[in-house]
C-alpha cells in the first residue's frame, strides 16, 4: 500500500482530485490521509515517518535535504 499524506487545502485537493476520487488507479492501492501542513512537515523530520509521499511547505523541503 502506498501511503500518501497531503493537507487539506484547496490546491492540495485540486491537484490530487484523481487520486483522492479513484479516478486514476494504480496497481497496489493508496491510502490519502490529510492533515494540516504543519503536521506534514513535523511527519517530515520523524525517524520512523509512516508515509511514501509527503507534502511539505518549501522551507521544511530545503530543511530536509542533503
């Protein structure tokens, strides 16, 4: 399972509209939880973060990088 974490703004629930409506399928299947973006960017820095893909403000992303 794909574990997916986005918030629950309108451009996040735009721009994965197909994914969050079963529009688009893939082959194992995605679990979309939303939280608010300052609980994305803690999940971010976790050790042990439950998620795939994360969406993240741009500060917490140059934070995060090596």
């Amino acid at each position: 399972m794909l574990r997916v974490a986005i918030s629950p703004c309108p451009n996040d629930t735009f721009n994965f509209f197909a994914l969050l409506t079963g529009k688009i399928h893939f082959r194992e299947s995605i679990k979309i939880d939303m939280k608010p973006l300052h609980e994305l960017n803690e999940a971010l820095f976790q050790e042990k973060n439950p998620y795939d893909f994360i969406k993240s403000s741009s500060a917490a992303y140059l934070e995060c990088q090596d």
